[in-house]
C-alpha cells in the first residue's frame, strides 16, 4: 500500500481494478481543512486520462513495477519490436504503449516498465531527450527573426515539429519526446 502523500510522477497504482501512473500531482492546503494531493493518472491500457483528488493519508494499492532498457529494432504486424540489453530477449509492444513514440528511430534505448507481479508490460518511455536529423524544412527568410518566429520541418521519423528559422535541410537537433517542442541544435561529433 502507498499513501496518497508519496505519489509522485511515474508511480503506478491500481484503482478500480486497472492499473494507473502518475503523469502529475500537486500538494494544495486549502485555507480551511486538511491538505489534498491533486493528481493526474494515466490508464496504461486505454490511455484514458483521470483527475483525482485525495486527502493526505489516503492509501492506495501500489503496483511494483520494474524498468529495463531495450532498444527499438523494428516494427511488423505484431507491433514494435524491443531487445532487452541484458538477455537480448526479443519483444514485441505495441505502438500505442510507448510515449513519445512518433520520435523513436531504429536503435534507440527505450525505458520498458513491467508489473513484476505477473511481468505484464505497462508502458514504454522515449529518453526526454532525442537527437533527430531534419529531411525537409523550407529556407528561412533573411531578416525575418524579429520575433520568435517558426516553421514546420519534418524529422526522419516523419514526425512534423516547428523549429527556429535558422534551421535547414540536413541539420540535426534536439526534440523533447513529451510534447516535440525544439530544444536546440545538436552538436556534431
């Protein structure tokens, strides 16, 4: 069991006979009364997203879970398919488990979280952080860069994302996986 005040970002609970994660969560003190966890879950089934509150002390049914790095070969009809760094056991998931997925690339190292009760697989994680090669964006404009102004630009992935004028064709930059915003350009080594 876990109390309500020890949620934190990624724990994992089972409510209502489905297992949740935490995606966010906040301690409010209300001018009256006690303190509350205000708390946002995420069904790793559906996806379905829940808004619950709880007051402190609350105890829910926690679920163990355990993080493995894999990385990403390829996909078929059976969905992704991931080898485990350690045994290099081969999996399959399916597309729609995995956040951050439009940004993943052949080779990269996924972050798969497995309920140790029964070895069911939750989810799996893209890094926050990817490094991903522009293949189309139109030239910016010269002395267009009064403002914050973007464009679109597709990655290597096929994923679309706005970037910095100054970014062309062929260039390769950094995306944050959780919602593709541009970070900066990444350095060639």
């Amino acid at each position: 069991m876990i109390q309500s005040q020890d949620i934190k970002k990624g724990v994992c609970v089972r409510m209502d006979g489905k297992v949740w994660v935490c995606i966010d969560f906040q301690h409010r003190k209300p001018g009256k009364g006690n303190t509350v966890m205000n708390t946002k879950w995420k069904n790793v089934a559906d996806g379905r997203v829940l808004d619950r509150t709880f007051q402190i002390g609350f105890k829910l049914e926690d679920v163990r879970v355990e993080r493995r790095p894999y990385q990403y070969l390829y996909e078929d009809a059976t969905g992704c398919i991931f080898m485990n760094q350690e045994t290099f056991e081969q999996i399959p998931i399916a597309r729609d488990m995995v956040t951050g997925q439009e940004y993943m690339k052949e080779g990269d190292i996924v972050e798969v979280v497995t309920d140790t009760s029964d070895g069911t697989i939750l989810l799996a994680e893209m890094p926050v952080k990817t490094n991903l090669k522009v293949t189309h964006s139109d030239p910016g404009l010269k002395g267009d860069t009064a403002t914050n102004a973007t464009k679109p630009a597709t990655l290597e992935t096929g994923a679309e994302v706005r970037v910095p004028l100054f970014i062309n064709e062929g260039d390769t930059i950094t995306i944050d996986t959780r919602d593709g915003s541009y970070l900066s350009r990444a350095s060639e080594a």
